[in-house]
C-alpha cells in the first residue's frame, strides 16, 4: 500500500536517519531499522540536487525518495521525505541552511511539537558538525557490521547485487533482449539463456494474448495492438521488479518489436493512432544489450502466424525494418547480432540452434566481464 500520503509520525522520540541513497543498500536498511526499533519512529530525509552522485547515473532525487517510499510502504512509523538541496550552498559548506531546512521536514513530518529527536549518523564529521548546531541527541553508526558503500554498488552493481535494496535493484539490472522475425527460435533462446544463468526471463506477451483470444496474427486491429504494448511492457517491467532478478534479465518481445508489427499490419491512420503511445513506452525501456537473430530457419506454421511473410525476401524485409527500430531509438551500439550459418555439416544441430545459443552465451558473459569483471559460469 502507497504511503505517499501517509499520517504524520506519533510519539515523544523520534530518530532522523538521512542521506543521499543512491543507491540505498542493505547497511542503510539496517541504520533505519535501528532508527525505528530504538525510537517511537523514524523520519528518513532523503537529500540531493540536480548533478548529484545519483542523479549522474540516472537516480535523480526523486526517484530516490520514490523508491525509498515504496521500500517502507508497509512501515507505519517510518516517514519517507525529500530535502531538495539546489538551493543550498555544497558540502560542508551549507550546514546551517541544510539544518533549517532538515528542521522544517522534521517539524511537518512530526505530530507531537515537543518530540525527542536523536540523529542517526554514518560520518564522524556530521556528528561534530551536528553537535555544533543542535542540542539533539546524535548518535554515531556502528557501520563494520555490513562494510559495503553505495560507490561499490554504482562501481559494480552486479558483484554487489545482493547488498541493494529491492526497489533499487531493477535501476541497475542488465536487461537483455532478444529480438528477430517470427519462426527463428528466439522464445527458445531466451528461456535457454535464462536458465543457464539462473535468470528471470519473459515470453512473448503478443503469442499469450492470441491463445487466450483465440485470434491470428493478420486479424489483431488497432485495440489489439495497444493490448500487445502495454501487456509487453508491463510483462518486461514487473520481471525486472521480482525478485527472481539476479541481476541479468532476458526478454523475448519489447514495444520495439509490437511497434515494427503494428506498422506492418495497421492503416496509417491507426497506426498514427498508437505510435505517440508506443514511442513513450520505448523511452522507458532500458536494454543493455540487444541480440538480434535473423531469419535463417525454417518459418513453421503453429496456426497463429500470418503466413503471408513467409517466404525469405519478406522474412530478411521485416529483419531489416527491426534493425532500423533501434537504429531509430539510438540503441545500435547495444545490438549484437548472431549472424550464423547453417550448420549443414551438422545432422544434430542443422539449423545451428545450438550454435547460435553459445555464441549468444558468450556474448553475455564477455559483456558481463568486460563491464563488471564478473566472471560468469
């Protein structure tokens, strides 16, 4: 349950825990739990400014307080806040004004105008310059328990996945696409590329959607294809958000795809109807690495798939237009392409499924070692 509109804190002691949580990891977790089980509640300040550590890497200073909302929605004496610091002069020099303006938080955060406080730090320099300012309680953290920094973690989020929260985790998830033409093993491909790295993956929302309405591909009209959209989408997204993700995530199908399909079957008109749509759920999409496959097997009727695309010139067009989609989104550098051959001397793997699924394997792990100098099995 959201607590953005949550009741202000009771009680006669009241612990203030703050910081810039970008990202907040375990160790935060645990000072704020001290905070809360120590005191009657426990104010988290949230603090920040436009080009700070967070939001250098994306984590500006309000999806840190969303995701610090949504990390103690079911906490009812933990208030979530946010100090906005760009008027405010930068570290050390605007402890006065920071203090004023954490003093304001705190009294609009607070029921009982005659609480405690008792400050929650990490740094022995904010104790001493606290102490010169205040007559609170301030109490300094015992961090070796837990030693990890939010710096490693945006050093190398994936080493240290485990010590993230769970509604950070899904900002620094390396998502993975697969994408190509119908009929080429790619729902095959992730779900073996998924498993092989104990990862969550997602089916193709479009093949789900036509089972379910018993209908074919050249049937589905424009309300269908905003279905197919928003389903991916949030098929894509509520993965990345589990907590199966270790990390890696694989897709089969985004809105890049459903977009390049409803451009194929859709009038102009309807298609213009969906696009302003489709181009926003493109931009929120974040993909670390695209791998394309193309039309290199045999297209095999499963009843579902239009088979007026069948043939190899129209199967190679519609591969084409994929690679002009994330040309178009400025995504080429993330595109890997598996462009194998047959393995026609092969009996075993003639349309090299199997080659195609280790050289994608070791795209992966080249990507991941080369990125994070994390070696994966």
């Amino acid at each position: 349950m959201s607590k953005l509109f949550t009741e202000k804190l009771d009680g006669e002691h009241i612990g203030v825990v703050f910081g810039t949580f970008a990202p907040a990891h375990l160790g935060h977790y645990q000072n704020i739990i001290q905070a809360k089980r120590e005191t009657d509640g426990c104010l988290v300040i949230v603090s920040g400014y436009n080009g700070d550590r967070g939001d250098l890497i994306g984590l500006d200073l309000y999806k840190r307080f969303r995701y610090m909302r949504e990390l103690f929605a079911e906490e009812e004496n933990v208030f979530v806040t946010m100090l906005d610091e760009n008027e405010i002069s930068r570290y050390p020099d605007g402890w006065n004004d920071w203090l004023n303006s954490a003093n304001n938080l705190i009294n609009s955060s607070c029921r009982n105008p005659h609480r405690l406080i008792t400050w929650y730090v990490g740094e022995k320099e904010y104790r001493e310059e606290l102490l010169k300012r205040t007559e609170d309680l301030v109490i300094l953290l015992d961090r070796s328990n837990l030693e990890i920094s939010a710096t490693e973690i945006r050093e190398n989020p994936l080493k240290n996945w485990d010590y993230i929260t769970r509604p950070f985790r899904h900002h620094f998830s390396t998502n993975i696409l697969i994408m190509g033409s119908a009929s080429n093993g790619k729902t095959t491909l992730v779900r073996d590329l998924a498993r092989s790295f104990g990862s969550p993956f997602t089916d193709e929302y479009a093949r789900r959607y036509e089972e379910e309405s018993n209908i074919r591909d050249e049937e589905l009209g424009v309300v269908d294809f905003n279905y197919l959209a928003s389903g991916q989408f949030e098929n894509n997204r509520n993965t990345i958000k589990s907590a199966s993700n270790n990390g890696l995530f694989f897709a089969d199908t985004d809105v890049m795809v459903t977009k390049v399909y409803a451009k194929y079957y859709l009038s102009d008109d309807d298609y213009k109807k969906l696009e302003g749509t489709y181009n926003l759920l493109i931009e929120r999409q974040k993909w670390d690495m695209i791998i394309v496959v193309p039309p290199i097997t045999k297209y095999v009727n499963d009843n579902y798939r239009d088979m007026s695309y069948s043939d190899d010139e129209s199967r190679w067009r519609m591969h084409e237009e994929f690679i002009q989609e994330i040309k178009n989104n400025g995504l080429e550098d993330k595109m890997y392409i598996i462009d194998g051959d047959f393995n026609e001397n092969n009996i075993y793997d003639s349309e090299g499924f199997y080659s195609r699924y280790c050289r994608a394997r070791h795209i992966v792990k080249d990507y991941v070692k080369e990125t994070y100098g994390v070696k994966l099995i």
